[in-house]
C-alpha cells in the first residue's frame, strides 16, 4: 500500500512510505472508550496548548500595526473648545476722544473650533506602512512556527506513548515465555531429567524480565503522563495496530536537494528573511527624516466674549473664523540625532543580514540531518526485520533441538530474549522512521497540519 505525500510548492515530494500503518508490531491493545488517534491527540492540543494561544494573540496584536501606520497619511480631524470667566482691571485715564474712567468688569468667553490636517508629504508615513506589513508577515510566520513546534511535540510524545505500550506488551510476553521454560525446567528437574541450573537460569531470567517490565510500565506512564499534559484530556490507550510496514527513501534522494529546499522554505529562515526586509526599510525610514514635510490644514471655529469685554460698545461679540494652508517643516538641524538613527539601523541590518546567512546554513544541516537519519531510520528497520526472520526461525530449530535434548533450555531463553528485543528496537525505529519524516517536512517549511496528521492517522486506524 502507498502513500501519496503532499507536494512541495518548489519540488514534488514522491511517497516516501509504502503504508503508515505503523504503531508496531505489537501496538494491538484493545481500543477502548478512554483510547485517542494521533489527530484527536493533535486538535486537543492545538485547543488547549498555551504557546499556540500567545502567538495567535501576538498575531492578532501585530495586524493592528497596518492600520495604526496607515493612519499617518489619513486625515487627522480635531475639535477644541473651551470656557474661561475673565475678570478684568481697567485704568484708561481721560484719553480721547471718550474718557473712560476706572472700572472692574467680568465677562464669559466661550470658544469652539474644528480643526483638520491631512499629510501631503511625509515619506516617513508611507515606510512606516510597508514595516507594518514586514512585521505582520513575521507574526505569521512565528505563529507558524508556533503550530510547527506543536505538532511535533505532539507526535514524539505519541509515539513515545506507543513505544511504551510496545515495550510493556514484549515484556509481559517475555515472563510468560519464560514462565513456561521454568515450569518445564522444574518438571524436569522432578524427573531427574533435568539440572538445577537449567532452573535457577530461567529464575534468574524471570526476575530480569520482571524488573525490565516495571521500568517498562513506569515509562507507560510518565509518557502518557507527559502527553496528557499537552493535551491537557485524560486518555488510557493511544491507537495503533501492527501492520507491514515497508519504508521507501524520500525523493529526491540527495541531501544537497533538501538543504537548498530548507534555505529557500525553511521558517526560520523565512522570518530572519523578513526581518532583514524590516531592518533595510528601517535605514530608509531614518533617511527620510531630513526631508521636509508638507501638510495641508484647515481650521473653522467660532468665539463669543461677554458684555464686559467691550466697555465701548457694551455688547457682547461673536466671531467666527476660517483658515486653510500649507504648512511646511524642514529639519535644519537635529544635533545629529538623524545621522546617528541611520548608522543604528545600517549596523542592524548587518546583523539582520548576518542572522539569515546562520539560519539558512541550520537550515541546511537539519535537513541534511533529518534526511540522512531517515535514511538510516528506513535501513535500520529494514535489518530489523530480517533480523527478527532470522531470529524466529532460530528460535524454532532450538525448540525443537530442546526437544530433542540437543538444545539447552538457556539456549532458548537467549534466544527468545533477543527476539523480544528485536520486536522492541524494530518498533522503536518505525516510529523513528515516521517522526524523522516529519521533522524533515518541517525543516523544508512543509505544514505539519491536520491534512498530514489525518493521513498518518487514517493509516494508524487501519484494521482497528
């Protein structure tokens, strides 16, 4: 059975797995209510998981910023008003031709205006909103990355769970196997056809078996314990079925390919781009300040002074006022704060610059890593599986040589603890195998989504 992967937006991915019915070979403990797939384990962590939380808020947070730099060049509409009780000394002596002689008076006055400017040139304005749009495109990316840690933090702890649940089932196989090699060591013994050495081996053997599968269960548990707490739902058994499993190595095979793939899509390697992106627009930015600013501004308001106001006249006065223009600022001297601005931002895009040229070359490692552990993952479980032929058909030509008193009953207990332990090591590189993957789909900047989680998960199902 194949698999068709998802492309790659620059290169077609060729199925690398023949079938993901994985969870080894002898995952098969019975489903039960408390029981949970590797997708339901997924979305209940994306649910629940704090990290996911913070970065989607930071994201939502940092959208903000568009419309925040658009607003520069939008126009800017104020309105002012204020009240003031004015009280007023006044000494005009006999000037002509009215004398006025001394007096105190009080009046109200009352002002109102709108007021509004609009930017006609600010270069700065503009910028800003490209660097908006620069740090949006990080948030997204971060947010990504956010999903991306979670997923695979998700399938390790799985597949730990299922490791788990491997190793505790081989043991238990184990002491039973050797439980019945000591009672027919006893029996034997009582005959007088056996040796007390044969019995005292397979006790020996049983203790063993019995203290490796404590440790076993103890494992069982801190992993189940360590991905409950990811998906923050308690849960018996992760599902999983023994199946064929037939891997098959990713295309293209050559490492080089996918260290270039991981330098040009590589997350990181995305937002050390945008953030060389953010700090080029920064000296640019800084530049524009010693340019002049035109704004146009327009006011309307209307005042009103009480009788006292015009002893003349005693009568109150009522204006109203409009203005429109231009108003012009130009920087002349900023005690050299601006050219400091711009030397700040040149020395950061260099380290900007310098942050890409190291997240491109981990990029490239890691998946040069991830595809040559994958290779070595798929090799390793396919001597694992001739090993553990060869090893079961080894394990038959002893029973029936202690059958026939030509095999020792050691003999066999060897030979069956290296088979249990080859079913152990051979599930335990499936699951490398199939995580492998995923980290490699990672470091090439391929989404680690529901899509792909309900794949691997169907094939999980299988048979169940």
């Amino acid at each position: 059975m194949h698999v068709m992967m998802r492309s790659h937006p620059t290169m077609r991915l060729r199925p690398i797995l023949k079938t993901l019915a994985l969870a080894g070979i002898l995952s098969s403990l019975p489903v039960q209510a408390e029981s949970i797939d590797l997708l339901t384990a997924f979305r209940l962590a994306s649910e629940h998981d704090p990290q996911i939380a913070a970065a989607r808020e930071q994201l939502q947070a940092d959208r903000e910023q568009l419309p925040q730099a658009r607003s520069l060049i939008l126009p800017q509409i104020g309105l002012q008003a204020d009240a003031n009780r004015i009280w007023q000394d006044q000494s005009l002596g006999d000037a002509p031709p009215f004398p006025i002689p001394d007096d105190s008076v009080s009046y109200n006055t009352y002002t109102v205006g709108v007021g509004l400017t609009q930017a006609l040139f600010r270069p700065d304005s503009y910028i800003r909103q490209r660097q908006a749009r620069s740090v949006i495109d990080q948030a997204e990316i971060n947010y990504r990355l956010a999903q991306q840690q979670l997923a695979l933090r998700v399938a390790e702890s799985y597949f730990r769970v299922l490791e788990a649940q491997d190793a505790v089932t081989t043991f238990d196989a184990e002491v039973r196997a050797i439980e019945r090699q000591l009672q027919r060591s006893e029996r034997a013994f009582e005959l007088g056809a056996g040796t007390v050495t044969d019995v005292n081996e397979a006790r020996a053997r049983m203790d063993g078996a019995r203290a490796q599968r404590v440790a076993a269960q103890s494992e069982l548990r801190i992993a189940r314990e360590s991905l409950r707490r990811i998906i923050e739902t308690p849960f018996e058994h992760v599902s999983g079925v023994g199946a064929e499993f037939d891997p098959e190595p990713p295309q293209p095979a050559d490492a080089e390919a996918w260290a270039t793939l991981a330098e040009q899509h590589n997350l990181q390697v995305q937002l050390a781009q945008s953030g060389l992106e953010l700090a080029s627009s920064e000296i640019r930015r800084s530049r524009t300040q010693r340019l002049p600013q035109v704004d146009l501004v327009a006011n309307y308001g209307r005042s009103y002074q009480g009788d006292g106001a015009n002893p003349t006249l005693g009568t109150s006065v009522e204006v109203d006022q409009a203005s429109i223009g231009v108003q012009l600022s130009v920087p002349l001297y900023t005690g050299g704060a601006i050219s400091s601005q711009v030397r700040a931002a040149s020395a950061q895009r260099e380290v900007t610059y310098n942050q890409l040229l190291s997240a491109k070359r981990e990029a490239a490692i890691g998946a040069e890593s991830a595809y040559l552990g994958l290779l070595a993952n798929m090799e390793r479980v396919r001597a694992l599986e001739q090993a553990l032929r060869s090893i079961t058909s080894m394990e038959e030509s002893v029973q029936r040589g202690l059958e026939l008193g030509l095999r020792t009953t050691l003999d066999l207990l060897n030979v069956q603890r290296e088979r249990f332990q080859t079913e152990r090591e051979l599930a335990a590189a499936r699951y490398g195998y199939l995580l492998t993957y995923m980290q490699l789909q990672a470091v090439v900047g391929e989404p680690l989504d529901e899509e792909l989680f309900a794949l691997v998960n169907r094939y999980l199902m299988v048979n169940q």
